[in-house]
C-alpha cells in the first residue's frame, strides 16, 4: 500500500474546498468553480482525523483516506502520465474510460478517488439529525416521508453484497437511492449524487469488524451531512 505522501509535482488547477455550509459544492460530472488534471493531488479532509470519533476513529481515517484513498489517486497518475487523461479534468476521466474494460485500471482508479472526495465530504462531526428544509420536502415528495428515505438508504448499504457503496441521488429532480459495485459511481449513469456511504470493509471494519449494519445505522444518526446533500440538490 501506498505511504501516506502527497505525489509529486502541482496541479494545474488546485482542489478548491469550501464553503461554511458545505465542504465541497458537487455538480453532475464536475465540481463547481474547479477542474482536476493530472498530476491529481489529494484534497484535505474537511475536518480533523478525529472529528468522526466515536463512531469512525482517527485510526480508520489513517488507514482510509492516508493509504487507500491515497493510494487510488497515486495509481491513478501513474497510469494517466503520458495519456490522454492526463489532461482531462478527473470527472471526464471517469466517463471516458467508464465500460471499457482495456481502461479498467484508470477508471477504477478515477472512479475511487473521486468517489472518496464525495464520501469525506459526505460525513461531518455535526451530522445526522432532521436534513434542511429543501432536502426534507424532497425526500418526503420521493418517499413519502424522512424515515422511508433513511430505511432504503440503509437497506442499500447493509445489503450491497461485498464492497461498494449506497448513494441518494436526484433524477431529474425526483431522489432515488441505489448502490453500486466497488469502483462504480452514478456519476456515469446521468444521476446527480447528493450523498454517499462507503461500504468497502476498510471505510468500518477497523472499528465495527463484521457489524456493517451498526456502522451504517451510526453514520447516518450522527454523522450524515445533510447540509452537503442539501448543497447538491441545488
């Protein structure tokens, strides 16, 4: 696994972060106000190693975002160097390569670095509870009510069978949760992502071992950035 580096060489562009209401501000297939080309660089997390504790410990956010999300970007710009995604911005780099299985090295590369940004920004010390006004109306126009939107939202993470991750996303306006398989990501179905969970066992088994369930129902009663999602939505 990779050290826990920052990998040579600037950006063309820096990883612009945030906002006080939100730690990154997403749209479909890009950032807002910023454009990723290689050499990629790991953005900062968006609180401290500690914050999540108790329910995530400073000791899987070592081991999660210092070796396996570094290690996915570090991956990722040694097989962009000298390509034609060296030059893309990294949401393109996810959809060129997305279903083409002689790029599935740069995509499940891509596809995890981005997807890590997402879940990080996901998350925050002061998450979890009633989700902001907009947000609550959608979910209650969607699913009828706050609580079916959390039920399915969990069933998606605790059911995902082996490693990937559980989304709430908007479809042409309409919220939907689904789950994906590991590297994939709604961004290459046309779906705008507003949340996500990350049900890979290094995101939890650290802390939770074989109790997936306990560490989904922990995130999203205490951890869950509403206040992102609300952002996305728009």
């Amino acid at each position: 696994m990779e050290e826990n580096t920052r990998p040579g060489g600037m950006s063309r562009r820096k990883f612009l972060a945030a906002t006080s209401g939100a730690a990154l501000l997403f749209t479909l297939g890009g950032l807002r106000g910023t454009a990723w080309s290689a050499p990629f660089e790991l953005p900062p997390l968006p609180w401290a190693d500690n914050a999540l504790e108790p329910v995530i410990s400073a000791r899987t956010i070592g081991f999660h975002y210092g070796k396996h999300h570094q290690g996915y970007l570090n991956n990722l710009n040694k097989l962009a160097a000298g390509t034609e995604y060296a030059d893309m911005p990294l949401e393109q780099v996810v959809a060129a390569t997305a279903g083409k299985a002689d790029k599935v090295g740069v995509f499940n590369n891509a596809a995890q670095t981005w997807n890590h940004t997402f879940y990080w920004n996901s998350l925050s010390p002061k998450g979890g509870g009633t989700p902001p006004a907009g947000l609550k109306q959608k979910m209650a126009d969607s699913f009828g009510d706050v609580e079916t939107c959390l039920k399915e939202l969990s069933a998606a993470a605790t059911g995902r069978f082996a490693s990937g991750w559980a989304w709430l996303v908007s479809d042409g306006g309409t919220l939907k949760v689904m789950n994906t398989m590991n590297a994939d990501t709604p961004l290459t179905l046309g779906l705008k992502p507003l949340l996500t969970i990350d049900v890979w066992e290094h995101a939890y088994y650290l802390d939770y071992q074989n109790r997936r369930a306990d560490y989904v129902k922990a995130v999203l009663e205490k951890l869950a950035n509403w206040e992102f999602a609300a952002a996305n939505l728009g």
